[in-house]
C-alpha cells in the first residue's frame, strides 16, 4: 500500500461554510506557482447545505488520479475537530493530522440522539504519531475576521511544505479583496507560529 | 481549471458561440462561465427537450451549437435526440452529457454511454479538464465532418476536479449562418425518414473507421502481461496505482475501434476492461469474441478511486485494516431562514401525504421535518399527486399535495397541471416559489425577470399562468406565517377541486432579492421549558443542552441558538408557547 513516485496527498475535511474548498483552491495555485503538476476533488451541490465538504489535492511532478485513495492520505485538514474521526481510513500509517479545535454540531448532536465524541484527540494519537491541535477559529478572531480560519489552518500546513512562504503569501495576496488582505496575510502568519 | 471550466474555455477556443442548457449538478458551471466569455450567445431554456431543441435549430441555421445537460436531462431531451441522429445537424452539434456516479447529487445513476449506442451517436470521454478543452473541439470537428451530432461525456469527477490547464487562442469566428431548404433531410415523415435511416447506419460504418485511427484512442504497451482497456476518469485511477502496465485508453468511447482492440488484445497476455457503472466497453469487446475480464471483479455501483481498481486486480477484498471511528453524520440541512422549512413544518403537521419533486426541499424528507414523502424526477410531483387523488377516490381526499419549485414547475410542471384541471383532479399543488433555481446555485429560469447574459426580459406571472391552465382555486401565502400557511392549505383541502397554493418567499442565498438577516434571536434560559418544540423545525442554529435536574423542576434541557448562523426569520419565535425566543 504505498504510494507509488512522489506524488503526494492532503485531504481537507470540514463543514459547508468554512472556506475549506477556498483553501484547497489557494493552495492549489501555490503548488503550481512553485511548478509542481496539481490535481483536485471535490463534490458540490448538495454537500454544500450544511453537510460535510471534502477536498483531495494530489501533487508532485505527475499526477494522474485527482482522487486519493483508502490509506492513501499523507497528511489530514480538519476544519472542525470531529471531521478528522471521519477519514482516519484514508490515512497512511505515517501520515500528519492537523485540526481545529472548533466543533460543529450536526443535528442528530443538537437533538441530543448521539454525543459529540469526547476522546478526538487521544484517538487519533493511538494511531498517528503527528497530530497538531490549533484553535485556528481563535487565531482568526486575533487577525482581525474569524473567517480567516481557513488561512489560519493553510499556515499552518504551509510549514509541512517545502515551498518558500513568499510564494504563499503572493497568493494569498491575489486571493481576496484589498481591504482582506492584511487580515488574511495575518492569519497565515498566526497558523504559521502555532 | 475544473473540468467545466475547461469545457467553457474550450467551446469559446473552438469558435463556439451559441449554446442552451437547463442548470443540473455536475454540469452547471459550464454554461455560468461559458457566458462570460465576449461574443456569446447563452440561454438558459426552461428544460433540457427545449435546450436541445433550440440548439438543434441553431445548428440548422448553420452554427456550431451546444446543447448542456446532467445524465437525467438528457432523458427530458431524448425525443429530438433520437431524431436528430437522423437528420443530421447542418452547421454543428455537440451534446454535453454530465454523468454523476455515486449519485453526489441526482436521483439515479443512470451510463448516458448507452445513449451514444441507442441512438446511434458518436461520443466521445474525456479523463480531465485539459482533455476535456481538447475534446469538446474534437467533437466540433466530427460533428462537422460527418453531418452528425456527437455527445461529449463527463462524469461529476471530471466536472469537478481541477488541475493544470492550457489556454490556447480562439479561433477566430465565423458566420456560416443562412437560410437553406431541404425538406428531404429535415422533415421527418416516414417516407423521408425511411432514407435517413440508412444515412445513419451509412454514417456509423463511416465514424467506425474514423475511430480507427483517431488520435485520442490511444495505446501504451508497456508491461505486455497485463493491459487495461479504459476510457475517462477510471484511466487515471488505474494508471495512479498500476503505472507500468499497457493501456488502450478510448477517448471515444462510441463507436469503438475494432482493429485496434484486436491488435491490443493481440499484444498484451491478459486484458481488464476499467469502466465506471455498465459493462458498456466490456460488453462490446467480448462480443468481438475477446477474452477480458471486467465486472466480474469491479463494482457496477458508485465511481471508482485508485484502490478500488488495484483491490480488484490484486485480488484483495479489503486495504489493510485501517483505523476507524463512527462519528454522527452530517447530512446535508435546508439553510437558516429557508422559506421551505416553514412550509414543510406546517405539512408534516397537517399529516398529509407529499409527493415531493427536485430541489433543495427535497432535503426536507429528512428528520425532523420529515414533509415530504416520494421523489421521481422533475415534474412528477404533480402527476404523482393526481393519480393517487384519483385512485384513492374518497379516501384520498384532503389528504394528498403535490410540492414543486418555481424553475421546477416551469421545466416541466405546467402540463400535469393542466392535466388536473382537464381531468377534474382533487388534488393541493404548492409551488414554493423562491424566485431562482436554488439547488443548483441561483441560476435565472422565465420567471426571475432575466436571461442567463443578465439582461432583463418578462418576468412569468405564475398566478396569471396558473389561472389560465383553468386552476380556480389559487392562494398565495408567505411560509414565514406559519399560522396563515396552515390555514390556507387547511382550506384548500377541504374544497373540491384542484388547488394551487403559491408558498412565496426569496430564498435567503438568492443576492438580488437583498432579504436582510434580522437580528440573530436568543433563548432566555429561564423562560425555556426545554420542551424541544423549537428543534422540531431542523434549524441549523438551534441545539439542545442537557442541565442538571433542579429540584420540583421536570425540565431536563434548555434550547439555545448559535447567533453566528442565526437569521432571525422568526419561526421558532412563532413555535414556542412560553415566549422564551426573543
């Protein structure tokens, strides 16, 4: 089950309205900005009514399949704690897990049928050596939008890469309005420290 | 690029400048930014049959012409489709059929490759969004060549993924356009159509040699024990886990070429055909009397990812027991002060039964509001509703409404309500009318006032429609007043006769419509019973904590709402008999 040539995986899992598939899109151009040959995936329609949002991006210097496969993620993007619970089969044995402490209750949590799992973190340890904590939706709030959450979180993953910050930053620069970037390249820097 | 966009990107290189479409997921953003581009003509139709029909039109004027569809809308269109394999097509054109395996968002998932067979139409399957650039001007070009329509394929995977594209410079354009009579050709009467019959298999052996040697039905020996025969996505999935083995990789995959699969199966010891959904390859090859395994190993079910196809072929049943967890799910949820959860609130209330259609409030089956009770197509809401009126007879009365969206009703809603005023039906109709094709991401339909190019037009009185179609009974309610919703569907129900009610409000997400959010409303801790009334509603916002039992206290809980995603629509206010919403 190993991955064949260099083409490695990153899954980023949350839920409609976060800006995940934003994020994906970001770091996308980074990685062709940096002349790495990118794919990704993601399903709109439905999954944007609340439900969960998924992306695969898939890099390296050929990559053929925009889908990763069961056991084939290197590293995990959790957007929203529980969601990284969610993949875990999707993981390589050696693979990273970032996540935002955030939690979002789906309904069947808010009627009180099923508890919001309370041992995320040391499940994810049982199994994966790697796994990072950030409260990324409060180093946002710090930068000025708790909506660059998800800038927060690419900073953070921008530390797993070996691609110069500068390239990030241009980017980011080129990815939102005048008056957001400031807040934006802040977060990046916030999800970068942590 | 995403595959749609490419597919855009491509229609505009290629000198297209004139295409039809209804919006349906995966394939809606080709036409949202096909229009972008200068110089073109772009419309929404109100269904796919209409779509097809204007395009065949253009095409006969002597334009290149695009007709865009999801696999489903092609079934609305197949009556021109079987037709217009007969006459041919003048100028140009391509039918753009978007495939959703895994049913991502569709009610089937139904292979459009069998259209390509059935109706004897070329088709061609493109594996990403830089093929799919270069294919839609491939199929310009057959279309052209060989007086035929051609169908271009993708799947949701392919319309959806993004990676590396690039643009070329746009032909530049030409206007072939006139007026030119050939009743032999264009009017099918029988004894006309009895010689374009021949044309068309005439035409088949022609495209068949073609696919001979066109340049995207391409072979890689590498590894000559195993060879894989695959067309689209599923190529990539197999090349991504099996690098080193031969391939025969069918950029066309109607009509497919016989001498070059022979001279593959020729080359290469054994041979697996990789297909998504039908066996339609593999079904054709063995019949050429070629030994090839396929769906005795791979699913017929859902899309395909890397592993699946190297489980198959390795003879696993499963990857290495990988960790996991159940976690609650998180299904999809009407939005925050969407105007169908009232209705469907009052519905379920009312306990009757709901034939349901396409769109958002087909997510309202869900718990808790569970408002809606069967969903077919596009449409079939309103025959549904009437023909089991009429079959329950007395049993069924005041008991059976029909619910369909606005842009739904016009696609293909106004002749079954016709029909139920002609056939003296029984039946409740709501049409909940929140002026845009929201589903699919607020797109412009008869009725919004605008054209696709944003230019203003006549905006459809559904009221004065509805009355004209010889319905009597017509109530308009607003579903944020959930006492008069009930009311008024109370009493329509009680009538003889079929009713309409028009359940109208903008749908939140709908910009042009400017609903500003109220205040974000709060629950006073004290006040709440926790009597979980409010939760019946499904609003996102609103969840419900557990507290510790005071004492000679019977409440358990108390409701809270998240004032980030509230909305302030005031339902739950409405709901709730202690007054603790505010």
């Amino acid at each position: 089950m190993v991955n064949n040539y260099d083409v490695k995986s990153i899954l980023l899992a949350g839920v409609g309205g976060q800006g995940t598939l934003r994020a994906s899109d970001i770091m996308c151009i980074v990685m062709m900005e940096a002349g790495l040959d990118v794919k990704k995936s993601e399903v709109h329609g439905m999954a944007q009514r609340g439900g969960c949002v998924t992306s695969h991006v898939r890099y390296g210097s050929k990559v053929y399949s925009p889908l990763a496969k069961l056991g084939g993620i290197d590293l995990l993007v959790a957007f929203e704690k529980m969601e990284a619970l969610r993949y875990m089969n999707y993981l390589t044995k050696d693979a990273t897990i970032i996540l935002n402490a955030d939690e979002i209750y789906p309904p069947s949590v808010n009627f009180g049928d099923i508890p919001y799992p309370d041992d995320i973190i040391p499940l994810l340890r049982i199994n994966y050596k790697q796994v990072k904590e950030i409260d990324a939706t409060d180093l946002a709030k710090k930068s000025g939008n708790v909506k660059a959450a998800n800038v927060v979180l690419l900073g953070a993953i921008s530390n797993l890469m070996n691609i110069p910050s500068s390239i990030w930053e241009e980017v980011i620069k080129k990815s939102f309005p005048e008056k957001l970037v400031k807040i934006n390249l802040a977060a990046f820097q916030k999800g970068r420290d942590a | 690029m995403s595959g749609n966009e490419a597919i855009a990107r491509g229609l505009y290189e290629a000198g297209v400048r004139f295409a039809a479409a209804y919006p349906g997921t995966p394939s809606t953003e080709i036409m949202e930014e096909y229009s972008k581009y200068e110089g073109v003509y772009a419309e929404w139709s109100p269904n796919e049959k209409v779509a097809l029909e204007v395009a065949i039109g253009a095409a006969l004027a002597g334009e290149k012409a695009v007709a865009v569809m999801k696999h489903v809308g092609v079934n609305v269109a197949a009556d021109p489709l079987f037709t217009v394999s007969y006459t041919g097509t003048n100028g140009a054109l391509v039918i753009i059929t978007a495939d959703d395996p895994s049913l991502h968002s569709s009610q089937n998932e139904q292979d459009n490759r069998n259209y390509a067979k059935f109706s004897k139409i070329p088709m061609l399957e493109p594996a990403d969004a830089e093929e799919a650039k270069e294919f839609i001007k491939l199929a310009f070009e057959i279309s052209e060549k060989f007086d035929t329509p051609v169908f271009l394929r993708t799947t949701t995977r392919v319309s959806h993924s993004k990676s590396v594209v690039s643009p070329a410079d746009p032909l530049p354009y030409k206007d072939k356009t006139a007026i030119t009579y050939n009743a032999a050709k264009y009017v099918m009467v029988p004894a006309n159509a009895r010689i374009r019959r021949v044309e068309v298999e005439k035409r088949m052996q022609l495209l068949k040699s073609f696919a001979e040697n066109f340049s995207e039905n391409k072979m890689e020996i590498n590894n000559p024990d195993i060879g894989i025969i695959t067309a689209g996505m599923p190529y990539n999935y197999a090349k991504d886990v099996f690098p080193d083995y031969s391939y025969l990789k069918l950029g066309m995959v109607y009509p497919l070429p016989e001498k070059l699969i022979r001279d593959f199966a020729a080359r290469v010891k054994n041979i697996y055909v990789v297909e998504e959904l039908d066996p339609f390859l593999e079904e054709q090859i063995k019949a050429m009397g070629i030994k090839v395994t396929g769906k005795e190993i791979f699913p017929y079910t859902n899309e395909f990812d890397p592993g699946i196809i190297q489980n198959a072929i390795n003879k696993l049943n499963k990857p290495a027991n990988l960790p996991t967890k159940n976690v609650p799910p998180r299904p999809p949820n009407l939005c925050p002060g969407c105007p169908h959860r009232g209705l469907f609130y009052t519905l379920k209330k009312l306990k009757v039964f709901v034939t349901g259609d396409i769109g958002c409030y087909t997510l309202s089956f869900l718990k808790p509001l569970e408002g809606l009770h069967s969903t077919i197509c596009m449409g079939a809401s309103i025959g549904m509703a009437h023909g089991m009126s009429k079959a329950l007879k007395e049993k069924g009365k005041g008991k059976i409404v029909g619910v369909i969206g606005d842009s739904t009703f016009i696609h293909s809603g106004i002749t079954p309500l016709l029909n139920m005023a002609y056939n003296k039906s029984n039946a409740v109709i709501i049409i909940c009318d929140n002026s845009t094709t929201a589903m699919t991401g607020m797109q412009e339909h008869p009725a919004t006032g605008y054209t696709l190019l944003g230019e203003e037009t006549i905006k459809l009185d559904l009221k004065v429609l509805v009355a004209a179609l010889g319905i009597k009974n017509i109530r308009v309610v607003d579903p944020y007043d959930l006492k008069t919703t009930r009311t008024v569907i109370k009493e329509e129900l009680t009538k003889d006769g079929p009713s309409v009610v028009i359940s109208q409000r903008p749908c939140v997400l709908f910009k042009r419509a400017k609903t500003k959010p109220q205040k974000p409303l709060q629950v006073d801790p004290e006040k709440c019973t926790g009597c979980k009334v409010c939760l019946g509603l499904g609003c996102p916002p609103i969840s419900w904590k557990k507290m510790e039992k005071k004492e000679g206290s019977k409440r358990e809980g108390v409701s809270f709402i998240d004032e980030n995603l509230c909305n302030g629509c005031g339902l739950c206010l409405q709901l709730c008999k202690f007054g603790a919403i505010k």
